[in-house]
C-alpha cells in the first residue's frame, strides 16, 4: 500500500488560537527534522477546532493562516503532503466508524476531556467527547505508523493504538498500528503566567503564550512579565523553580546550549538577564519565519493551489482505507 520503503507520518494542531511557540518547539520544529526521513502527512485539524467555540470568519481565516504558518516554519510542500482536514471528508467518516467501536469508558478516562470540562462546564459538547477518535481516524486513514505528539497527547495516541486491537480483533488487520514520537528536547513548554500549566494556544490570556506571529515587542513585553520564581539566581529546579526553568528551557531548545552551559553563562546574574537574552533569541529565531510567512499570506492564490493538490494527494490515500473499512464492517458497497 505504502509508495516506497519509508515509514509513513501524521501530525497535526488544532486550528484554535495562536501557534505558539510550544507548538513550534513541541510539533512543529520536530515535524520539518523528519521530513526527508518519511513519508509525511501534516495537517490544519480544522475540525477538531469546532469542539470548542468559534466565531465563524475567525476560524476560516485561521485556516489558511496556520497552512501559511506551517510552509513559514519550513515544511517543505515538495516532500510532505499538507492538507486541511476538513477538506477530506473521509476523516469523518472513518471517525464516525471508529466511534461505533470505542467503548464509553475509554474516552471517559481522557485527561485532556476531564481538564477542558472542568474549565467550561458550560460548553460541553459530543464532539469534545470524541474527539479522540477523530484523531485516531486522522491517523489510522494514512496508516500512519510514527505519530510526532507533544506529552499532552500520548494518551490520545493509546486510544488510536487500542482502537487498532478493537478493529483488527473483530475484522482483521487493517491498520498500522501508530507509535508515538516525543521530540527530546522540550516536550513541555510551560505558560509564562502559570508554569505548572502547559502553555495552550487557546488560553484566554494572551500573555500566557508566545505565538509564532507575535511582533518582536509583543514577544519581549510577554517574556519580560513572565512569572518567575522566589531568589534570584538562574538555575534549572523545575518543581522548586518552575517559571525560570521554563524559559531556560526555550532558551535551550533555541540556542542548542544545555542547562548546564546556561546557568554558567548566568552566574552572578539575575532572572532579569535571562529574559533580555531570552526575547532576543526568540525574536531571532522568528524573524525568518514571520517574514516568510507574512509573504505567503500576500499569495493567496499559491496557498490555494497547494491546500487543493495536497488535500488531492492525501485523499487518494484515505480513500484506500476507508473503502476496506467500509467493506470490513458490512457497509454495501458505493456503486462505481
Ligand atoms: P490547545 O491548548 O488550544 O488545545 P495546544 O496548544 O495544545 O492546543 P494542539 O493543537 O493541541 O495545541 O497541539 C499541536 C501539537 O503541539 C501537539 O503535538 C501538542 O502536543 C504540541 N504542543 C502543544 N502545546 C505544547 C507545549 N506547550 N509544549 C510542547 N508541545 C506542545
Ligand atoms: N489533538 C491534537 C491535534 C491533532 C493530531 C491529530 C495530532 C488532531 N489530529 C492526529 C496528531 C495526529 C492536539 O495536539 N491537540
């Protein structure tokens, strides 16, 4: 089934709120190392965007904004395919499948569900239930057999991974089974107004988050008012100083030095140099991507052409699988 010898990726990020730069150290930047390595599919999650509330004109134009974002990073569209989710509609009817198989109780032990509901108790919705299992579609249509996840999804990648048992136990082998791929570095950035929380893209205050597209003096005045901790001395203790551990952490990932290169070249110093050095590295190190991505966003028409011949290319596989699941579960067959 696979085009070549190489191992098939999926990766995607839900299309609510600003890219930050957790999402670029935690997916992102690992997504374009593994590009030459395998055969990869990166994906806008557009629909799981809709299991939390969306103004209509800002989810659309954040669509295309994320594509934008995803080419700026350095996803390269001649060795990767690139698509929108919610332009290949087998994702959803695999999901739907897949929810007919999904026992209650599995999605009733999701973290990330039980921690969404507690902070809006208001906005509980079915699609946030099972959202999930149309992350296990995404990944199981392409048979996808690496899955590059920051720590927070590991538990989804599971439920992908048991869904696959279910499936095969009742049908036979139709998927690949996906592992897990935890970049080294970083796997955890923290907000910068509460470090014992990850920093969230869909946070409600924006100076929690550094996002990709944040302009240079935004990036500097959130660095500056990120939370630090009691003392002053620079040193990695992420339970006993968890806010200055977090930005050395970025600091490390950014510059290649390890905590320990950091807190020599910080000795003697105080929190406050951290940051001044820490927002020009961040701002350095997003310069080339902001301005390519404000390029793009002036090319609308390229950004078109691409989303319609990938989410092409990406539909003809997802086509493949769903047609044997189809078959599988029964489903009379479409006529020709
Ligand atoms: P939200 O908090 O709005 O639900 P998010 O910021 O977690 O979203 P996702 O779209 O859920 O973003 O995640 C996209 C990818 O980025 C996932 O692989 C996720 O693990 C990774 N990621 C997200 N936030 C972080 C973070 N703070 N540190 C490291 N990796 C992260
Ligand atoms: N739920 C993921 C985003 C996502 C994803 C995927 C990640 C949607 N579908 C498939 C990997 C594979 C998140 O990071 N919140």
């Amino acid at each position: 089934m696979k085009k070549n010898d190489k191992k098939t990726i999926l990766s995607a990020s839900t299309s609510s709120g600003d890219l930050t730069i957790g999402n670029y150290i935690g997916a992102i930047n690992n997504w374009t190392a593994l590009q030459d390595q395998y055969n990869c599919y990166y994906m806008v999650a557009d629909l799981h965007a809709l299991t939390t509330p969306q103004e209509p004109k800002a989810l659309r134009e954040r669509g295309l904004s994320f594509y934008a974002q995803y080419l700026a990073c350095g996803l390269d569209p001649e060795k990767n395919t690139l698509f929108m989710q919610s332009h290949v509609p087998e994702h959803a009817e695999l999901a739907w499948i897949l929810n007919c198989f999904c026992p209650m109780g599995a999605l009733n032990r999701m973290t990330q569900f039980k921690e969404k509901t507690a902070k809006s108790e208001k906005n509980l919705n079915a699609g946030l239930f099972t959202y999930p299992v149309l992350m296990a579609a995404d990944i199981l249509l392409y048979q996808a057999d690496v899955v590059p996840v920051g720590e927070d999804q590991k538990q989804h990648l599971e439920l992908a991974r048991d869904l696959v048992d279910i499936f095969h136990h009742r049908f036979g082998e139709t998927f690949s089974t996906p592992d897990p791929y935890i970049g080294k570095m970083g796997a955890r950035i923290m907000s910068l107004q509460d470090p014992t929380s990850k920093m969230s893209k869909s946070d409600e205050n924006p100076k929690s988050f550094l996002s990709i597209i944040d302009p240079p003096k935004t990036l500097e005045k959130k660095i500056k008012s990120a939370v630090t901790d009691l003392g002053t001395e620079v040193s990695f203790d992420q339970s006993e100083k968890p806010g200055i551990s977090n930005l050395m952490t970025i600091y490390s990932v950014l510059s290649g030095k390890t905590y320990q290169q950091i807190e020599t070249d910080f000795e003697g110093k105080m929190y406050g140099h951290l940051k001044i050095e820490l927002a020009a590295l961040v701002i350095e190190t997003l310069k080339p991507v902001q301005d390519k991505y404000h390029d793009l966003m002036k090319n609308k028409d390229y950004l078109d052409g691409l989303l319609r011949d990938h989410s092409e290319k990406a539909r003809a596989t997802a086509k493949q699988t769903l047609i044997k699941v189809y078959d599988k579960v029964g489903l009379y067959p479409r006529p020709l």
